[in-house]
C-alpha cells in the first residue's frame, strides 16, 4: 500500500497503490480530513485508486461509506476506481449521508464533475 496525497488550492488529489482494506480506507479519510483541518479552503478531493486493489466486500463499503459522511462532509470527493472495484454501495452510503461523492472510471469526467 502506498498512497500519495498532495494539496492544490482548493483540492487534495491522492494517488493510491496496492492493496488496501477497509482499515487503511479509514486512515485514508482521517488524513483527508486531518488536510482539511489543517487548510479549511480544501473542499474538493480527487482520489485515484486505478492502481489500488481494494478488498472490502459489502458491510466494509457500508462502513467506510457512512464513515466518509461523517469525517468529510461538507467536500466534494470524486473516486478514480476501475469498473466492478468499488460498489454503488459506498458511493450511495456516503452520498445518503450528505457527502457529495462520485465514482469515475476516468480522469476527464472526475475532474469535470469536480468543477461543476
């Protein structure tokens, strides 16, 4: 597991790579949010997990999901993952709990939808 994590102005883009469970997805966010704390104009984040494996099954999304609401409300987070890598499960728990969040399968529409 190695993750890369940069700020630009209003946003924080992480680079993720090899295996990651649920508990490292849970360190991830607290670092967002430790970022953000840090630089309160941070409000948007792109992270790029195409070259991250990411092992969490059902009750783990809902987990992490729920556990991005809570930690990161208020940003916008857009999620680079191959199809199949990650379920509408995460995204819909987070997004059900007020964190406003997408999956993307490619760069050009995560950085769109983030500028919107």
């Amino acid at each position: 597991m190695e993750t890369d994590l940069t700020e630009t102005g209003d946003k924080l883009e992480l680079s993720c790579i090899g295996k990651y469970n649920q508990a490292d997805l849970l360190r991830l966010i607290d670092q967002i949010s430790e970022a953000r704390s840090r630089n309160p104009e941070v409000r948007k984040c792109l992270m790029d997990a195409l070259s991250a494996e990411i092992q969490l099954g059902g009750i783990g999304e809902f987990f992490v999901g729920e556990y991005a609401a809570k930690r990161l409300g208020g940003m916008k987070i857009a999620v680079l993952a191959l199809p199949g890598q990650i379920s509408n499960l995460l995204e819909n728990t987070a997004y059900n709990r007020g964190l406003k969040i997408r999956m993307s399968t490619t760069r050009e529409d995560a950085e769109a939808w983030l500028a919107e």
